[in-house]
C-alpha cells in the first residue's frame, strides 16, 4: 500500500510503507514522437503490459469510495491497473477506507484545495508513478467501473488521445431537467467553441494517454472537466467519445451549491480559457463592436451638421469619439494580449519538456 502525503498545493511527498517500492518510469524517445505508439508497440512485441493508473480524486466519501474500488476491473488484458486515490482534505476517514478496499496509493491534501487540485495532483502522481494510461473516476460511484476497458480502447488503439464517457444526459434516468438543462448548456458552449461534438462536457470519467496528460495544466480552481477539453484543440489533442454506464446516484453534487452558483462557475472557466487561448479574437471582436457603435452617433453629428442642425448636438460627437477610441485601445490591448498568450505558449512549451525530464 502506497501513502503519499501532500504537503501543499504544489509540492506533494511521496511515502511507501511495507514492502511495495515506487514504480520509476522509464525512459522513452520523446522529441516529437508518439510515445503511447512506443509503448503500445513495446507492449505488442512481448516485452512488458501498459501501466493503467485509476486515479480517484474524492472529499468524504467514505460511504461510496470502498465499492467503487472494489468494482474497478483489475484484469485487463495487455494493461496492468493500479488505483490511485486522492483525498481532498476529507474528515470522514477516506484514506484509511481507500486502503482497506485495496488502493494502490493513497494521495493526502492536508486541506481541502477543490476537485481540479486532486486532478493535478492525481495527473502528477500517476505519470511520476510510470503512467502510460490514466482514467479519471469519481469516488460517489456515479460511474460504472466496469466499462473501463470501453474507456481505454481508443486511445490503445491510437484513435485518441483523450477519451470521455458519454453519460448520454439527454435519457439517462438519473438525470433530473434541471441536471439535464446544465448538461445541454454547458456541452452546447463546448460543442460551439470545440469545433466538434460534445454530448457528455461536464463527464468526469475520462481516459488520458500519457502525451495528452503531460500536455494539459489544469489552472481552474474549480473543475478540469471543460478547461481540459478547450485545451485539447489547442494543444491538437484528439478527443473521442463512448458511451457508458452509470450507478443510481448516491448523493446530490457537491461541486457547487446551487445552479445559478454551477452556471456562473462553469461560464467563468469557459471565457477565462478561451480569452486565455485567444486573447486577440476575443479583444478584437470587442474593438469592432466598439468602433461600430462608435461611428454610429458620429455620422449622426455629421449628417445634422451638414444640415446646418449640428448645434446642440455635440454629445452624439462625444459620445462617438469616446467609443471609438475605447475600440482602438481593446484592439491594441488585443495585441499585447496576444503577444502575452505568445509568451505562455512558449512556457508550457519548457514546462512540457521539464516534466519529460522528471519522467526520464
């Protein structure tokens, strides 16, 4: 049994009792090749089973946490499991559940830092571990386990980097209207800005390779499940979609305290990853509507003026004035944005490569 203690957001120990040791990952070619196509290849040829980590990020959910462990399929062929669980600062007894009901590792935040920080530190732990595959799970047991393998086959079949369980929103019986209207919302918005299908975006059941886990840095504080499909297109990660299974609900969501808390949230990341991603569209689109509305009052001041009524009608010339110049300051705010958003790319570009090098 593995009990990893983390110490803070950002830095997490890593403490093995008994006889088990800390698997190290090995080292592969990286520079732009196709490293789940090595290890699918090396697996093929004999020479070892692909690493599947089931990573399980979970705040008090000690009621649940020991079946759906239980239920996770450890016999897959060509792939070794191994269950990892994060607990987010729980105060019912998680970890000790999740080491009685045969988790591999255990991950401890010593606070309550949020579901998209068990994600990271969950991402980190399983690729540190040797992680050639990570599928994400969550502890209320939502999800069936047993449909994992349907989860994996895409991306062991190189069709996908990323692959997310379609919970079918639209029937599924565990799904209220009002579930089903966030659903709709939030997979229209992801649909419209993805340039490609969306029926589940909210799914917390996903499958990673390890190219698309190294790739993706989850900023949000509040759920990965949208701010890593928007990051996919950029970064050119494939995403595919299968259909699963789910369990009767065991309890409500917890990750927000009502709807209009769960829209405003979930918007938030949309358009802060999006602007992020796109800065000079979003400020440019912002500029011309500015302008636009700028010249509208502005023709009017010069259409009257020309008629000899331009007196008194100052205001329509101030007020055009001002939008404009307000137009030409976002464009141009557009531009540092984007030279900024340059710059990002750059670093995540450098931080993919030191976490190549922390897995060699």
């Amino acid at each position: 049994m593995g009990d990893i203690s983390s110490q803070s957001k950002e830095r997490t120990s890593l403490a093995v009792s008994g006889n088990q040791q800390t698997a190290k990952p090995q080292a592969n070619e990286r520079d732009r090749h196709d490293i789940l196509g090595e290890s699918v290849a090396s697996s093929r040829a004999g020479d070892r089973k692909l690493r599947l980590f089931i990573q399980i990020p979970c705040l008090n959910e000690s009621n649940t946490l020991s079946q759906t462990i239980k239920s996770i399929p450890r016999s897959i062929e060509g792939v070794s499991v191994a269950v990892v669980v994060i607990d987010d600062g729980s105060t019912d007894g998680t970890h000790q559940v999740a080491k009685q009901a045969g988790a591999d590792f255990v991950v401890r935040h010593k606070k309550n830092l949020g579901l998209a920080s068990a994600f990271r530190t969950g991402i980190d732990t399983c690729l540190k571990l040797g992680a050639d595959l990570i599928v994400n799970l969550d502890g209320d047991n939502q999800y069936n386990a047993a449909d994992v393998p349907l989860l994996i086959a895409p991306i062991l079949n190189q069709t996908a980097d990323i692959v997310v369980g379609d919970r079918r929103p639209s029937s599924n019986p565990e799904f209220g209207w009002a579930k089903r209207c966030l659903q709709r919302i939030g997979s229209w918005a992801i649909s419209r800005i993805h340039m490609q299908a969306a029926p589940d975006a909210v799914s917390g059941f996903r499958a990673f390779s390890k190219e698309a886990a190294i790739k993706l840095s989850v900023l949000s504080s509040f759920s990965y499940t949208l701010e890593t499909l928007l990051q996919a297109k950029v970064k050119q990660l494939t995403v595919a979609w299968v259909v699963i299974r789910t369990n009767p609900s065991t309890r409500p969501s917890r990750l927000a305290r009502s709807i209009p808390e769960f829209l405003c949230r979930s918007g938030f990341v949309i358009i802060r990853t999006y602007y992020r991603q796109y800065p000079l569209r979003v400020f440019s689109f912002g500029g011309v509507a500015l302008v636009g509305g700028g010249v509208i009052p502005l023709i009017r001041f010069l259409w009257l003026y020309m008629q000899g009524k331009g007196d008194g009608m100052v205001q329509s010339l101030v007020i055009g004035a001002m939008l404009i110049t307000t137009g030409v300051f976002t464009f141009l705010i557009g531009i540092v944005a984007d030279l900024i958003a340059s710059n990002r790319q750059l670093v995540e570009t450098v931080l993919e490569k030191v976490k190549r090098m922390e897995l060699d």
